[in-house]
C-alpha cells in the first residue's frame, strides 16, 4: 500500500511539474508576442476616431456619400474579417464601415473594464456622430449582435435597416444574480490572473489555435483558410491582449447588466425592415434562437442559410450576399 501510494505521490509530482513547465512556457511566449501598441500594430487600410471613451478602429469601403452600413463582429473578431463581405456592398455603393469593438481588434480598451451592451451601443453612436453619420443600416454577427440590437434600441430614428447575422449576446429575460451569491468556480477562475491568463494564452490568444478555435464554429474547416487565419491572428501581438480577454470573459460572464435587450418588450418597438440570416446547422447559437427573435420584431424576415454553421460570410459569402442585397434593394 504504501509503495502504491508512493508512487502515486510521485506521478502527481511529475504532473505538476510539467504543467507548471506549460503554464511558464505559455506565459512567456505569449510576454513576447504581445508587444506592439495599437498605433504600431493597426493595418494602413483603417483609422482611429474618438467615440466617448475610447478611440475606435474602424474601415471603410464604398463612396463616401453612400447609404452607411455599419459592420459590427462577434467575440474574438475583428474588421478585417469582413473587408471581403464588405466589398460586394461598396461595389453596389454602399458606404461600409466595419468598427472594432472594445476590447477585439485594434480600438482603444477602456481604462476600466466595460463590455455591456449599452457602454457598446453608446461607443457606436458617439462615432456616428463623430463621422456625421445621422442614418445607417447596422449589420450585425453573432455576440455582436447584443451591441448592435442596443444600438437600433437607443437610437431607432437614425437606423433605416438590420441585418442579423447568427447573432448572440442580448441577454434576453436577464435575471440578475443576487449579490449574496457565493462566488462560483467559474467566477473564482477568472478572478485569477495568475492561473487564467496562462490557460488563456495556451488556448484563446495562442496563434496555434486559431484555426481550431475558428473551425469549431464552421461545418467545412476547409473554409477557415491561411488568410483568414492570418487575418483573425493579427491583433494577437497588442500589448496585454491575453489579461485583457480574461476581463473581458469576466465581465460578459459574471456581470449581470440589464439593458434595452434584455426585456423581449422592447423589440416590438423596432419598427425598421430586418434581416435575420441564420445557418440551418448552426452549434453556436440554435435556430430556435432566430426564429425567437423573429417572433419579437414586427418587420423581420428569416432566412435560413442551408449547409452553414455559424459564421455565414466564411461558410457561403455568396448565398449571404444574394440575400442581403435583395433585403437591401427591396427596403429601400
């Protein structure tokens, strides 16, 4: 017995000590690759504006006197990804302008973390008005669909359309937590940098999951390809990328933040024609999401895209943008 659990001991020791080797080798290389400052790091194709609190990355394609579409990602996006959606709709002269969202991409992080959907929605109109934007379309995927939802919410007179890609993030029927309530694990693992970031940096912020992180939410990997691996990888070289998700999963997680999207009421009073496009095999976000939403907007469409996942301007640009430009001709 004691023989047994001898060495039992020492297996455990020697679990220890290579994780202990991993979490040290992670942690170091991911000090070494996030080095660069925003104005370093950001692409030639964008510019920054001040909208409130922070400086936002944004890009833009399409004659300048355009109908303005704004293009507003999901998590761990940023407006790279949609320069090749963007392209189509500028050639039909759409102005398109893709804004990164705190704390993704390029823009500004704010100085205390602040992540809701309505701190969003505010950044989104203070660069309208910034630009002298008075109407736009918002196009919004995924987790940022919670921020362009608040947006039409706050501002439904300046919004002449929505798209709705897969989209997320509203916390529909939000049920604050009571303050009472013992910390959970989750709460606990995010508290702590000193664990969390390192588990984060071998996974989330390491450039050598990318293309397994991104093609779990694909039903073809094939379609996250080279380039648009290398595109979502680019803003991983920012200074503090790594603690910075980690306050971002803690504050989308653990903060309980009502706002206009989370009472299904509101919604009945988007009176603007909407699009909602959702991937018949979607693993992110069900369908049943979609047709949910629908049911709460007195002027939506749904249009179920077959054969695509999540991520409908990766899976089929083509289908997505047949039916976009069709919902775009048809509403004006």
């Amino acid at each position: 017995m004691k023989k047994w659990f001898g060495s039992l001991l020492k297996t455990i020791a020697v679990f220890l000590s290579l994780l202990v080797i991993v979490i040290l080798f992670f942690t170091v290389q991911a000090n070494l690759r996030e080095s660069k400052t925003r104005q370093e790091a950001a692409p030639s194709t964008g510019y920054f504006v001040q909208a409130g609190d922070v400086e936002l990355f944004i890009q833009e394609m399409g004659p300048a006197d355009g109908q303005p579409i704004l293009f507003i990602h999901g998590t761990a996006a940023w407006s790279g990804l949609w320069r090749e959606t963007m392209t189509p709709l500028a050639e039909a002269g759409y102005r398109c302008i893709a804004i990164d969202i705190p704390p993704f991409g390029f823009s500004e992080r704010p100085s205390t973390p602040s992540y809701g959907n309505a701190d969003q929605a505010k950044r989104i109109v203070a660069m309208m008005d910034e630009l002298g934007i008075e109407r736009a379309i918002l196009l919004g995927h995924s987790f940022g669909g919670g921020a362009t939802l608040e947006t039409a919410l706050m501002i439904p007179d300046r919004i002449d359309a929505l798209i709705l890609l897969d989209v997320g993030g509203l916390n529909l029927n939000l049920q604050p937590a009571s303050e009472s309530s013992a910390p959970s694990a989750l709460e606990i693992f995010l508290d702590t940098r000193v664990v969390r970031n390192p588990i984060l940096a071998a996974t989330a912020t390491n450039p050598l999951f990318t293309k397994t992180l991104i093609s779990a939410m694909v039903l073809d990997s094939n379609d996250v390809t080279a380039e648009k691996t290398n595109i979502l990888q680019q803003p991983l070289v920012l200074q503090d990328a790594t603690n910075t998700l980690g306050d971002w999963l803690k504050y989308v997680l653990m903060v309980q933040e009502p706002s206009l999207t989370t009472d299904p009421a509101n919604y009945q009073t988007l009176q603007m024609p909407t699009l909602i496009v959702w991937g018949d095999s979607d693993t992110i976000i069900p369908l049943k999401e979609g047709e949910y939403l629908q049911s709460l907007m007195p002027n939506a469409e749904l249009v179920v895209l077959k054969g695509v996942n999540h991520i409908p301007h990766l899976e089929d640009l083509d289908a997505l943008m047949k039916v976009v430009l069709g919902f775009l001709e048809s509403s004006r």
